[in-house]
C-alpha cells in the first residue's frame, strides 16, 4: 500500500518526480546525468546512516522491514554530543518510582505492533524499521526527511480560537507566558498543565485511526514535556500518529520525537537523526499498532510513561508498565534535561490548510466531537511526576484547542475520582468550513 503512494504526492517537485520515475527504470539508478548522480550517492549515503547493518532482518505483514541492529550501532551515536556516550541498559534503581497502576476492566485492551507476528530481535539488538529509497524520495528534502518543520507563529490566528475551561463571560482568560501561541499550519487540542517543576509525565490513550485527507498531513494523540519559550523550546513526545510523508500510509504507528530549538535545527521522528537511544529489542518506533480502536465496548490503548532518571539526568519511555525502549539523553537538551516546566496531552494536526477555507479534512483523535468512552479519544490515568517521585494528578490543567470547530478537547472532571480528557474532530465539516 505504501509503494504507490508517493507517485500521487503532489508536493514532489519535477526535479523528485523525474528522478522517481528513473528509479524504477533502471533499478539501480546508475546513470549519467550529474544531476541523478549526485542526489543518488546523497541518498545512498543517508540510506546508510538510517540503515545501520543488520544482524538480523525479517519482513512484517504490514509491509516494513524490521533489521534488528546491534546497540551500539543505532544512529543515536553519529551525533556529536554522543561520541562519549556510555549507554545505559536500563533506568538507574528507583529511578521509575512507584508507578504500576494495574486497570482491570475488560473493555481495556492493549494494541501490539504487527511486526511482531512475523518475528524478533535478540537481545543485544534494537529493532529498526528500515527506511528505502521511496521513502527518502517522497520528502521534499533529504535534510529534512523525518523532521518538522520549524515552529512558527501564526499571528493572525494567534488567540482569536481559544476556548478554555477558563473564560471570562465570553472572553478567554489570556494566561501570561507563552504556551498558548498558534503555531503556524498546525491545530492542537490539549490538556495542559504548568506551574511546576515536571520530572515525569503519564498517560494512557486509545488508539484510532482518524482520516489524514492529503499525504503531507499528520496527526497525532501523545504527550508534550516541554521547556522554554515558543520559540526557542525543548520537547520530548511521544505517542501515536498518522503520517504519510514521513511512514508512507495511513496507519497509526508508535512515534518518539525531540528538538532542542523548537524544531529549527535540531531533532527528529523516532531514530531518524541521530538522539534517542533505544535499548529494547520488544518495540520498534514507528512501527504500525494494530489492532486499534473502533466505536463499541473495547477499547485499544496505549500507555506511555516518560520519566527522568536522576542518577543521569536521561528521560526514559516506557511503554506499558514494564518495558523501557529507552531514553532522550540529556546531553541533546540545556534546560529540558533538568526539568520540563510544562506537559501537554491531546492531539496535533498538521496541515497547510489550517486556519483556512477549505478547512483540512485530516481527523484528530477517533474523528469525532463525542466525549464518551467508546466512541473519544480519551486520554486517562492521566499523571504528572514532581520532584517528589509521586505520581499524581496535576494541580491545575486547562483545555486549549486552536480551532475549537474543529477539533474539539473536553475534560470531563465533574463526579470522577479520575477526570478523563477527551479531543479530536473531523476537522472539515459545516462549523469547520
Ligand atoms: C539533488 O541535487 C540537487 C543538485 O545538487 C540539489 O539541489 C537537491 O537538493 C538534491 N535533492 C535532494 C532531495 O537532496
Ligand atoms: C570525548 O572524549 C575526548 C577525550 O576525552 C574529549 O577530547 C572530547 O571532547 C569528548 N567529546 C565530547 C563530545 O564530550
Ligand atoms: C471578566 O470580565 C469583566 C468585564 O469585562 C472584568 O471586569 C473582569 O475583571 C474580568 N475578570 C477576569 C478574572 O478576567
Ligand atoms: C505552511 O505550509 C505552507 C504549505 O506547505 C508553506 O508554504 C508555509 O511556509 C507554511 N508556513 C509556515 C509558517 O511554516
């Protein structure tokens, strides 16, 4: 499914599209057009960094390759502040806390990732989705493949949209600091919380499989650790998202991401540049989830946990409530790696037709406004980790949506012993026009 895909991108300027098409012709792409050659060894040099080799490598049902790759080989270490690395296998004791919060319901199912019908990794290994040829093709620049684009500010929208728990008659509550700005070609409905010194962030969401209308749109359900002004912050995120450009369709799959400049320079999707350390060999990022959760009784989620190890000042991901995949080191972050001063949940659209008519048709959450449990994407156990070690439930939280028309974020705290946070929308629809 994913092969074809990009021969409909559009974005694919002449230049790419030709050079696609040569590719097919001649498998090899050997050629004598200086043009071809120079991007063919600029591709086959990047493929090579993406790809380390394998020990192993087998093929998924979803149509990745995995390649199990020994440890110490994983791109994490070609970046430059990592050259003295020592890994680290696993969270320094009592660095994780006491987290285990066993839901028993029924109705609570856990998704897997379908590659691991198909096979797995020794230990001593990670497993890595391999990136091709199309998959470097389908961006509009090999710098660029596997990162956002910078963050950018959208003025003109800039608080026009908030709706907030928090209003005033019908004037929003303008908070002082910075994390209520617009970014630029992006529509976020969160939860969100400040005020504090953050060592920790928690949550399980369920997984869907929202609409993603064209193929240089993503969306996406996860948790923001934050810190810094908008335009210049740190992040770690990690969650799940539809991204064609980056993945090549329409399936939901695990991702990490960090930046370190509010995406300018720095940072990436999953292993694609050279920062996160995997140290598992049961999870491989941006792999596909399956199954998800569809409207009715059950639902599928995730539960994610991204803590700081003191001894080393790493920020660990655990997935579920047992498996560590590994951690941002702190040597990619200056404040980030001390502290987050702000957490988010929710989730993210991204489209050049935000804020704008057409309104994008790419969906957020399940692609609905409903806040039930069966038919929302719910975010829930939703906790934060001070510098206590306890894991609670924030102090304070607000809502924040761009486009509440669009796409909508509800807290459902009244009479609950555990709010539960609700977001998403179909994006374009009459409100949303
Ligand atoms: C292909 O090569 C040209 C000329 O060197 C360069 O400008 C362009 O950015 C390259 N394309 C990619 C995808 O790197
Ligand atoms: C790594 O260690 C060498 C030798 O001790 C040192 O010169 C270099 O600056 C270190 N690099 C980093 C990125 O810490
Ligand atoms: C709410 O709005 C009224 C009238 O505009 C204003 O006097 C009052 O100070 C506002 N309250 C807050 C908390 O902003
Ligand atoms: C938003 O997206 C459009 C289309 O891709 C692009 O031309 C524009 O530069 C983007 N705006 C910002 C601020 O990134």
């Amino acid at each position: 499914m994913g092969k074809v895909v990009y021969f409909h991108g559009f974005v694919l300027e002449a230049l790419m599209l030709l050079l696609a098409v040569h590719f097919v012709l001649s498998s090899d792409g050997l050629d004598n057009m200086s043009m071809s050659k120079h991007n063919l060894s600029t591709i086959s040099k990047k493929l090579k960094l993406l790809n380390p080799p394998a020990v192993k490598s087998f093929k998924s049902a979803d149509g990745d390759t995995i390649n199990c790759v020994e440890l110490y080989k994983q791109p994490a270490f070609n970046h430059p502040a990592l050259r003295n690395h020592t890994i680290q296998m696993k969270p320094s004791p009592g660095s994780t806390g006491p987290t285990i919060q066993k839901q028993n319901s029924p109705r609570l199912k856990v998704v897997s990732q379908v590659w691991k019908r198909s096979g797995s990794c020794p230990k001593g290994t990670v497993p890595i989705r391999k990136i091709k040829k199309a998959d470097l093709l389908r961006a509009g620049s090999l710098d660029r493949f596997g990162r956002k684009n910078p963050t950018v500010a959208d003025e003109s929208r800039r608080n026009k949209n908030i709706y907030a728990d928090q209003t005033n008659g019908s004037n929003p509550i303008r908070r002082v600091n910075d994390i209520y700005f617009t970014q630029a070609n992006h529509s976020t409905a969160v939860l969100v919380t400040e005020g504090f010194s953050y060592s920790g962030a928690k949550a399980d969401i369920n997984v869907w499989m929202p609409s993603v209308e064209w193929d240089d749109e993503y969306t996406t359900g996860q948790i923001w650790l934050r810190n810094g002004p908008w335009y210049n912050f740190e992040s770690m995120e990690a969650g799940w998202m539809i991204n064609p450009s980056v993945y090549g369709d329409r399936q939901p799959r695990l991702f990490v991401y960090w930046t370190a400049d509010s995406s300018k320079e720095t940072g990436c999707f999953d292993l694609l540049c050279s920062g996160f350390v995997q140290t598992s060999e049961k999870i491989a990022l941006g792999s596909v989830m399956d199954p998800v959760s569809w409207p009715g009784p059950y639902q599928y989620q995730i539960t994610l946990y991204i803590y700081k190890d003191f001894d080393t000042n790493n920020w660990w991901l655990q997935y579920g409530n047992d498996v560590n995949i590994g951690y941002w080191p702190a040597e990619l972050f200056s404040s980030l790696c001390h502290q987050a001063t702000f957490v988010e949940w929710g989730g993210q659209v991204y489209s050049s037709r935000i804020g704008k008519a057409p309104h994008t048709a790419t969906g957020m959450g399940s692609g609905q406004t409903l806040r039930t449990f069966g038919y929302g994407c719910y975010i829930r156990q939703i906790r934060i980790r001070d510098n206590n070690l306890i894991l609670k439930y924030p102090v304070w939280v607000d809502t924040y949506t761009d486009e509440y028309n669009c796409y909508h974020a509800f807290n459902n705290w009244e009479y609950m012993i555990d709010p539960e946070f609700y977001f998403g929308g179909p994006g374009r629809s009459p409100v949303c026009p």
